[in-house]
C-alpha cells in the first residue's frame, strides 16, 4: 500500500481509502435487503490488515455506521482514520439538532471521537441550511470538545459555488466526485486544483463513476484505450487517472465484496504520482468522447433520491436505461416490465412531487427523465 502525508490530519495516510455505502447485504424475512453484518466485518477488517487505514460511513447510508462500530473493535479502531457524514434532512433545524445526531453517530459507531467530520453534500441547497442550523459554529464547538479531530465537507456542486465554501471556513479535507469521465463535471479538474493550492487534502469520491468505468464497459470504449497498458484492467485504468495527479491524496473506493478489496489494493501497490504522460491523456480524452455518447443519464446509484414516497425505484431505473443506451443488444426492457413495473416500482408510479431532485448530487433532473426512461423501457407492439 502507497501512503502519503495527509495534510494535518495525519502522517501516514493509506491512497486508497474504503468507502462503505455499498457493504456486503443479504435479504432480510420482508424481501428487502440490508448489510450483511458478519460479511461487512470480514470486508472492513480485511481491508485494515491490507493497509488500508482511512474508512469512510455517513448517517445516511442505512445501518453502515452500525456495522463500521462493530468492525472497528478488538483494537481496529486505533489503527484507522475514521471519516463519517452528517445529512441535512428536513427536519434539521438548528444546531441542537446537529449535536444530537453527532452523539448519535458516536453511538453508533462505538467510539468517542470522529477523525474526520463531513458536512455532506454542500450543494447550495444543503449549504444554505447548514448556514441556517449554524453548522460551522457547530463544527468548531465540536472540535474543542474533542467530539471531532478534523473538520471537512463533500460536495457535488460547480465551481463557482465551491469558491463560496472554501471561503466560509478553515477546511482540513475536501472530497469530491472525482474521475476521468467527471474530469469537466461538477467542480471538475478546475476546482480540484484550486482546493489542492489552497493546502486542503482532496479526497476523490466515485473514482469508478458507480462501477461503470469498471463493470461490462462497452467493446468501444475498450477500443478507445487501444494498446494503452493492455496489462491493466478498466478498473486499474480508471485508477491511475486519478492517482497521476498530485492533487489527490486519497481516493475512495467502495466495495461489496473482499475480492473487490484485494482486486484494489493490488491496483494501489504501485499508485505514484506522475505516472502518465501528455500523450496518455489524449487516449483518456478519446474515452471520454466515446464514453459521452452512451450514458443518457449520469446516475452512480448513490441512492440517495430514496426512498421515493410513490416506490419508485429511480436508481434501478436509470441503470436499465443507461445500461441498454451503452448495448443495446442487453436491453433491459424484459426486467423492467417483468420486475419493476410488475412490482409497482415503474416510472408510472412517480407523482412529479420532486422531493427527491433536490437530493440528487448529480443534479438530475429525475421527474422529466422518469418519463423519458419508460418510453425507452418499454416495450412496443408493432
């Protein structure tokens, strides 16, 4: 494992970081799924005992912050940077509000003290309610306390509004959705590089976009990459993008499976900076282009539009629909009529209430798309 200074959060940092949205889960007795906790142990400590030292959770990544507490004990806690998020949800309201769900979240993961505290996803709608709720105040008074080490944000925004935070508060960590597909989205290159100049670590969030510039990528983006390190796998390619570029320091990477975790630490034996050279992002530039072409939506099933009040299962939608606008010979109509319109799931199901838009890190305009999908899904009779 390739470890770097962190900043002043700490000495010895891992360069791959876990990211613990998407833990192992089994079905539970109602046919819903949940975290498998006894796998999500396994997967979490196995990744400490690989070198992995920086985990990440938030509140509202269902149980994940109960079963990251569990992991960390018999002495695993002493060995990690703890990273974890607080969400602004309706009902936060003030700043008691925040230090309750603090000590909820200490309780939860079993531990007196977050390293790291994450105001989640300062897009500008969450970033005026933070305001309102006196969240850096909140942040500070926490900090003294000895509650929280370390003081940082996430965000899904543009470039512009990224200014507006950075100037609001002494950040000690920025993460960002950060990959080559994502290189001219959101605070892009641009914003990664004014955070990196002003000494804040940058952690980068979805470096594999969702798992799309990972999993069954589409022959033609295969042959984009041409004779480009044939040794590497798309997974390894996505990741040298990103740990090329100095202004990195730790990339977070979630997994569901322990053979994932191996598949990345072995990726992150030799993570250096540096690694690329000017004709190399030229092939990336040409995979982007082919990889614009394809996805109609820019979905990572972050889940975070759920739940939908009307069940609608918007995240399984989008995948169907990107996934049959990338190959078109693995349409994925049958499985929309046969399983999520037979289960009431379907984009008919939506009210247009909009609750979830707002939600939406990807800034998806989800109602209208909705309706495009089922066009799409559906199959029609000659």
């Amino acid at each position: 494992m390739q470890y770097i200074k962190f900043g002043n959060i700490h000495e010895k940092i891992s360069r791959l970081g876990l990211g613990c949205m998407r833990l192992p889960q089994i079905e539970t007795e109602d046919g819903k799924k949940d975290f498998d906790d006894d796998a999500g142990i396994e997967l979490i400590r196995t990744a400490i005992d690989k070198g992995i030292n920086y985990i990440d959770t938030a509140w509202m990544y269902g149980r994940s912050e109960i079963v990251v507490g569990k992991a960390l004990q018999d002495g695993y806690r002493s060995k990690v940077i703890l990273a974890t998020k607080i969400w602004f949800s309706d009902k936060t309201t003030c700043k008691a509000d925040l230090e309750a769900a603090l000590q909820d979240q200490l309780s939860r993961l079993q531990t007196d003290y977050i390293d790291v505290f994450l105001l989640h996803n300062m897009h500008q709608g969450n970033w005026k309610r933070a305001l309102q709720c006196d969240a850096l105040n909140f942040l500070r008074e926490s900090k003294e306390k000895g509650l929280i080490r370390h003081c940082a944000c996430s965000i899904h925004e543009r470039y512009d509004h990224l200014i507006t935070v950075l100037d609001a508060f002494p950040w000690e960590m920025v993460m960002v959705q950060y990959n080559y597909l994502d290189k001219n989205n959101q605070v892009g290159q641009k914003g990664v590089r004014e955070i990196h100049a002003r000494g804040i670590p940058v952690i980068a969030m979805e470096p594999l976009h969702g798992g799309l510039l990972a999993q069954d990528v589409p022959q033609d983006v295969v042959d984009a990459f041409g004779d480009f390190h044939p040794d590497k796998n798309q997974a390894a390619k996505a990741f040298m993008w990103l740990y090329n570029q100095p202004e990195i320091s730790v990339i977070l990477s979630g997994s569901s499976t322990v053979e994932q975790v191996l598949d990345s630490i072995k990726i992150f034996e030799h993570a250096d900076y540096n690694v690329l050279k000017e004709a190399d992002e030229e092939v990336y530039e040409k995979v982007r282009e082919v990889w614009s072409k394809k996805a109609r939506i820019s979905c990572t099933n972050c889940k975070y539009c759920l739940p939908c009040p009307a069940g609608v299962n918007i995240p399984e939608i989008f995948r169907m629909l990107n996934e049959t606008a990338r190959d078109a010979q693995r349409s994925q109509r049958w499985l929309y009529s046969a399983i999520l319109m037979a289960a009431g799931e379907g984009a008919t199901k939506c009210t247009k209430c909009k609750l979830c838009e707002p939600k939406c890190p990807q800034f998806i305009p989800i109602a209208e798309k909705l309706e495009e999908a089922h066009e799409i899904l559906t199959y029609k009779k000659d």
